[in-house]
C-alpha cells in the first residue's frame, strides 16, 4: 500500500476512534498512537532547539509553541479539543517556516515539518483547522521545508511510527555530525 493511501485510511479510522475516546488507531496492522507520536514531534522539536544557534529570532518562537502543544496535548488527553492539539502543532510548523533551507539543520526540520503533517493526518485535522490554524496554513504550505522530507514506514526493525521516525531523525542527526540532535 501506497503511503497517500495509508494516510487516508489512517485518518479515516482516527476520526472514527477519536470519536469514541480512542488515542491508538491500527489501520492494515500498522499502529499509530497519537499521544506517542505527539511526544515524538515534541522530542525533535526540543532537539532543534539544542543545536539551533542562540542569538536567531525564531528560537523563543519555537519554545513557545513547544510549550503550548504539551499543554494542549495534556489538555486534549484530558478530554479537551483536538483543535487545539491542530493549533499548536501548525503554531510550530509555521514557526520553522522561516528557518533558512540553508541552515546545517535544515533537513532535521524537513522531516520534523513531515511528522508533523503526519500526526495532522492521523487526528483528521488538516480539514477542520480553527480559523487561528487556518491563516498560517498558507505560511506552512510555501515553507521551504514542507514536503521535502518523506518518512519512513514502520519496519521490522522499527515496528511503530515513532520508532520509524526517531530513526530516520537520528540517522540524518548522524550524517550531519550532530548528535547532540539525536532523540534518545
């Protein structure tokens, strides 16, 4: 199965189980635990901040909106709107935007920008966006980083999404020669 595919039947079945107070959806034996894949973007985006340089204007940005997607992540678990999981994660998004493509972290950002996008599709949200999240979809969609990065599947070696994920983060991590970047 294709990846576009998979990412329908995915949000398809999470909206069905968000529905019913659900936070793991399996779709064709894959497993997608949005919570998990939540800290997992949450981890890389911490990493960013690690090895970005100190003196950029975006870095109280990009720990600003860290701070709200746990708080909204907290707030959601706790049985609040998965909007607001939606709005802090395109507060983030849009926030490294402006990152340069040319920064030696760049592409860690085109994999994050691609979790991202993937955890959207997993909640279902990239059709409902509050009208906050709406006004920077344009932003994020003409990001130098958005689309760039294509995740890996889950494998045999790595049988989750965040598995998958963290691997993919720590190898590019590697060849850039940043371990400091690495998700432990």
């Amino acid at each position: 199965m294709d990846r576009r595919k998979f990412l329908t039947r995915l949000a398809s079945a999470t909206a069905i189980a968000l529905a019913s107070g659900a936070t793991t959806v399996t779709v064709d034996g894959c497993s997608f635990d949005i919570g998990a894949a939540i800290n997992t973007v949450l981890n890389s985006a911490l990493a960013i901040l690690k090895v970005a340089e100190p003196g950029s204007s975006w870095v109280g940005e990009l720990a600003n909106a860290i701070a709200a997607l746990q708080q909204a992540e907290t707030s959601w678990q706790a049985g609040g709107a998965a909007t607001i999981v939606s709005d802090a994660l395109n507060t983030i998004e849009a926030v490294l935007a402006v990152i340069p493509a040319t920064a030696v972290y760049s592409p860690l950002i085109d994999i994050l920008v691609a979790g991202i996008e993937a955890v959207m599709s997993a909640f279902g949200l990239t059709a409902k966006l509050s009208t906050a999240a709406s006004a920077k979809r344009p932003l994020i969609v003409n990001s130098p980083h958005y689309g760039k990065a294509k995740l890996h599947g889950p494998s045999f070696m790595h049988p989750t999404w965040q598995g998958a994920f963290k691997a993919q983060w720590n190898s590019e991590a590697e060849s850039l020669k940043l371990p400091q970047a690495e998700i432990k």
